[in-house]
C-alpha cells in the first residue's frame, strides 16, 4: 500500500477530535454502494442465516441503499475481511510469518467473489 497513513486515518485507532477531510470520507462513503452492486442478488432473496434476520433489523449504514439482506451480508462479510487482511498486513503482522503480503487480498477478494 502505499499510502498507509491514510488508511489508517480512517480506519486505525480514533484519534479523539480527530475528524478525516471530507474528500476523504466521501470516497469511503461510496464504498457500501460499490460493494452492494456487486454482491447484489436477487430482491426476493430471502435471509439465509440468523445474522441475516438481525442484519435484515439493523441497516442504519445501508438504509438508503436498496439491496436484499443477503446482499448486505456479503457486502458486510467482504468488506470486512479485506479490511482485516489491510489493517494485519499495514501493522506488520504478516512479515515475521513469511507470507506475502501482497498476495494475500488478492486470494481473499477472489473466494469472496467465487461465494456468490
């Protein structure tokens, strides 16, 4: 990565006060309506799990996205993962277990896109 103080400005440890620009946030902000399209399903996919029904209940972050509960479970489900492989490889985690980094997101994002 190579701007990795900027990840981490928004999505490392909060910094009290600490408010990222706006240009900042707006992209990030774009980033559940990419995700969705692309984990979309049909619109009468019914919940498959029981985190499905409690996400189906609680959907303030993708309230004003139309997408079926499952799709907002995958979209949830990728986007943490990958967010979990960034913040492990930008903190360094990854170097002492001698894994390369950089393959690691690749192979992540290709399962979840095999899972639809």
């Amino acid at each position: 990565m190579s701007d990795p103080h900027r990840y981490l400005l928004l999505y490392g440890t909060p910094v009290p006060g600490h408010h990222a620009p706006e240009d900042i946030t707006a992209i990030s902000d774009e980033i559940p309506a990419v995700l969705l399209q692309v984990c979309g399903g049909p619109a009468d996919e019914a919940p498959r799990t029981p985190f499905d029904l409690v996400l189906g209940m609680n959907r303030q972050w993708a309230s004003s996205l139309p997408a079926p509960t499952p799709a907002v479970h995958r979209a949830l489900s990728f986007w943490t993962r990958v967010q979990g492989v960034l913040s492990l490889e930008l903190a360094g985690h990854f170097t002492p277990m001698g894994i390369d980094a950089g393959l690691l997101p690749a192979e992540e994002v290709a399962e979840l896109g095999s899972e639809r």
